[in-house]
C-alpha cells in the first residue's frame, strides 16, 4: 500500500511543478522505493540501467532531486562527500552508525537519545526543527 501512496505523492508533486511524468521517472521511482538502502545516485543508475537501458545518470541525478523535494527522500553527505539517498515517508526518524573502513550504514532507533537530545534542547531554551545524528567508526567485521 506505500508504494502506491508514495507514488500518488510523486505524481502529485510533478503534476503540480508541471512536469511530465515519463516512464523513466516511474522506473526510477519504483526502483528507488524497492531498494531499502542508503544509495548512491551512482547505485541506483546501475540498479535502473538493469531494468531499462535507456535511462542515463542525468535522468536519475534529476529524479532524486525531485524525490528528495517532495518528500519521499533525503540526501545526506557523508564525511567523505558522499551523498546518499534514503527512504523518508513511511519512516521512523533514525540515526546511522557508519563505518569508516567498508562504508557500511546502519540505521539506529533509540528512544533514551531522543531524549537527551529533547532534555539538552530544553536546558538550552533551543527549539528543535530538525536534527540527525551520525556515528563514525568501525564495525565489528572490519575490526576482526
């Protein structure tokens, strides 16, 4: 039932920008929604290019942009520079453990960091708008 919300949701959003939306974006769109990782606009053109050869990087580069300014992803830089994309609508806030060494991210709910962000905020008069927490290390494979 997601998948056909989040593509109403990105229908809507290109109808109302006055945009077309081809079969390339829905090939996009559905192959960005199938794939629960943290991907490279690098990973998913591969992962696309697999299912339709006609679609180039510019067209992917393009459609997670607009993804990303409806609301059904995000981008986030790494340390190295590297931006990721990620599923938001459906999603639980999270914060990620990144490994130095294999690059792996693993997504982390945990409500006692919560609130010690929400009870350093308050002890601090901030008022929170938004926030992400990255932790970077190295995994326990790597490490062995």
């Amino acid at each position: 039932m997601a998948f056909e919300e989040e593509q109403k949701i990105f229908d809507d959003f290109v109808k109302n920008r006055g945009l077309k939306h081809s079969d390339q974006r829905r090939e996009i769109l559905s192959t960005f929604l199938k794939t629960e990782k943290h991907l490279t606009a690098d990973e998913l053109y591969r992962l696309v290019k697999k299912r339709n050869k006609s679609i180039g990087t510019a067209t992917v580069y393009r459609t997670l942009k607009l993804l990303s300014e409806s609301g059904l992803c995000r981008e986030f830089r790494l340390d190295d520079g590297t931006a990721r994309y990620e599923h938001l609508y459906g999603h639980d806030h999270h914060d990620h453990l990144i490994c130095t060494s294999c690059g792996i991210l693993e997504e982390v709910v945990d409500p006692e960091i919560e609130k010690l962000q929400e009870k350093l905020a308050i002890k601090r008069g901030f008022k929170i708008s938004n926030h992400k927490m990255e932790i970077y290390g190295t995994c326990r494979k790597c490490r062995n």
